[in-house]
C-alpha cells in the first residue's frame, strides 16, 4: 500500500522558517508529481505548491511565491516544503499528496498524507 | 487564476436516496486531448481528503461505483445514487488543468 508521511510541522512565531518533510513509500517516487496542500482551521482546502517528478518543474500559489521552496530527493522518496518568512495566515495543517496522473501534470491526487500542523502565532 | 464554484454549501440527505453536487469553472476544463481537468474528493470528518473522480469521469481505485462524475467544458457534476451512512463529509472539486491548482469551497453533505 502506497504512504506517504509527512512530518517537520510545528509552532513558530511570525517571520520564522519552518521545513515540512514528506516521505513516501512503495512507489516509484520520480515517476509521479507531488503536490502541498494546506486547510486553515475550519476552512476548505488550498493548492500550496508542485514538484514535477524530475524536480525541474515547480509551481506555487501566488500566496506563497518568494517565500516557500518545494523540492524533492528522489533518491530518498523525500519531498519537502521550505517555509519563511511566514505570516499567521500559513497556519493551517499541511498535506502531502501523489498525482496518479504521471510526472508532469498534477491531477488526480489519489494518495494523501496524515497532514502536519504548522502553527504561527507571537 | 481558474474559480471553481460549488453547489450547494450544505446538502441533507436522505440514505438510499440520490444526491448530487455541482461545480462550475471560471474556463472551460476541456484539454484537446479529450480530457476534462476536473477531480472530485470527499474528506470524511477527521481524516485526510481522498479522491474519488479524476478526469471529470473515472473512479478512483476501491470507489463504489454508486459515485459518478460527469459534465461538459465548464459544468460538472458529482452524482450519488444512492447515499450510504459513510458518505457524508465534505465534498470538493478541483482543476487539474493548469497551475495553480483550483478547489471548489466544498459541500458539506449530512444525513437528515
């Protein structure tokens, strides 16, 4: 069965650095894109960020450009999302998910990640 | 950026009765491939989302086939014929077409 774990969220106060890391198991990792998810307290969910297999292809919301990093270790099955300068407006938990679509489109998120919270608050 | 829009907001249902969501997108979702860029997931109360319909029409693997989706360029619907107990959560839509990906703002559905 495919996993993928995610780990790294935590408390952080605004203006603090923050790196999510979201390892998967038993698949081939390069082959499939990999995409950030975020839901704020109470509310729906929001695209964060995508890596496409090979790594070279990275795409972010505009509420998140210039300011988090999403990258991928495919020899570790590792993705990761490098987060500063953050605002109280990024609390919220955050997922990892696979696109079942292939390496370089980002649809059908068929797995998804127990989710990480990250919490930035003064 | 693509808007998808969902309706409604909350839907009661009844179990074994039918049920149904809309979305509608800001562009058309319809790739010259055929394909239609738009996913369906339901996130059960406490859990992580899971996908149920991607591509507009096919189910996700281990989906019951009482979920369909279906629609046209900018119309989509996700259709329950006949609603279980384990249903209910909150149901979203999603682009795939291009980046940045784009959900709807979710239906609620609970039983009556």
């Amino acid at each position: 069965e495919v996993q993928l774990l995610e780990s790294g969220g935590d408390s952080v106060q605004p203006g603090g650095s923050l790196r999510l890391s979201c390892e998967a198991s038993t698949f081939t990792f390069s082959r499939n894109a990999m995409s950030w998810v975020r839901q704020a307290p109470g509310k729906g969910l929001e695209w964060v960020s995508g890596i496409s297999g090979s790594g070279t292809g990275r795409y972010y919301a505009d509420s998140v450009k210039g300011r988090f990093i999403i990258s991928r270790d495919n020899s570790k099955n590792t993705l990761y999302l490098q987060m500063n300068s953050l605002r109280a407006e990024d609390t919220a938990v955050y997922y990892c998910a696979k696109a079942s679509c292939g390496d370089t489109c980002f649809y059908g998120l068929g797995v998804w990640g127990q989710g990480t919270t990250v919490t930035v608050s003064s | 950026d693509i808007l998808m829009t969902q309706s409604p907001l909350s839907l009661p249902v009844t179990p074994g009765e039918p049920a149904s969501i809309s979305c509608r997108s800001s562009q058309s979702l319809l790739h010259s491939n055929g394909y239609k860029y738009v996913d369906w997931y339901l996130q059960k109360p406490g859990q992580s989302p899971q996908l149920l319909i991607y591509a507009g029409s096919y189910r996700a693997s281990g989906v019951p086939d009482r979920f369909s989706g279906s629609g046209s360029g900018t119309d989509f619907t996700l259709k329950i014929s006949r609603v279980e107990a384990e249903d209910v959560g909150v149901y979203y839509c999603m682009q795939g077409l291009q980046t940045p990906l784009t959900f709807g703002g979710g239906t609620k559905v609970e039983i009556k």
